[in-house]
C-alpha cells in the first residue's frame, strides 16, 4: 500500500480553478502561475494593483505582457550580460525566455494599464474597474405620511 500526503491547499485550488472555468472566469491557459526564478510582488492600494518584477538585463521591448480582466500576464526574454573577461561561477538566476501569471479579485481597466521599466525593475500598475470599487450608497426615505 503506498501513502500519499494529502495537501488540502491543493485541492482547494483545483476546486477554485474548476468553478472558474465553469462560470467563464478564466480560460486554462491564462491564469495558471508558471514559477519562475524572477522575484514577482504585487500590492493593492484602493485604486489600483501595482506589480513589480525583478528582471535585471533586460531589454524594455523584449517584454510581452497581456493584460486580463482579472489578471496579468507577463513574457519575455533575458540574456545576462558578462563583464568582459569573467566567466560565471554561481548564479540563482536562468537566462532565457520567462512567463509569469497572476490574478487579482476586482476586474481591472486592461485598456489603462502601464508598464515601465527602470534599474532592472519591471513595474506594472494595474487600474481597478471604477464599477467594481466599493461605493457608499444613500439610502432615500418616504417622506410622505399616511394619513388615516
């Protein structure tokens, strides 16, 4: 008999991924994370999410990202420049062709996102959909009486 560890996390996300995908929430290519060994963050303000991601090396047009009504998606491709005359002997970092992949909780405005590229630091700002903001709603009473 062979023991299997049972990892209840996972089977949470397979459950989320299949409600997506049985409401039309995602297609199963786009929002799949993909590890990679570029450091991605991404932060919520009440406005906006704003992703940053370490690609040191790279060319601005190299990048390729995709923006989504719930996600992002990044790609691209990194050649690690040498100084002249060194030959590498440790790295934690692979050159290449990259991709990563996240989704975010409110719908996002895809045709307002803006991406910039400074010090080896690829940032993203993500603007929220104004409609799926949280919005205080005033309550109008009947101001007219009854009269017996």
């Amino acid at each position: 008999m062979t023991l299997v560890r049972w990892n209840p996390a996972r089977e949470i996300e397979l459950i989320r991924h299949e409600l997506d995908r049985a409401f039309g929430l995602t297609s199963d290519s786009t929002y799949q994370t993909q590890d990679s060994s570029s450091a991605l963050q991404v932060w919520e303000t009440a406005d906006a999410y704003l992703a940053r991601l370490v690609i040191p090396d790279a060319e601005a047009d190299s990048f390729n990202i995709e923006a989504f009504p719930y996600g992002l998606a990044i790609s691209g491709k990194v050649n690690y420049k040498a100084p002249e005359g060194a030959k590498l002997v440790y790295g934690n970092s692979s050159e290449g062709e990259f991709s990563r992949k996240f989704r975010v909780a409110t719908q996002i405005e895809t045709d307002n996102v803006v991406a910039d590229y400074d010090s080896g630091i690829l940032s993203v700002t993500l603007p929220k959909l104004k409609t799926s903001r949280v919005v205080k709603v005033a309550v109008n009473g009947a101001k007219d009486s009854i009269e017996n």
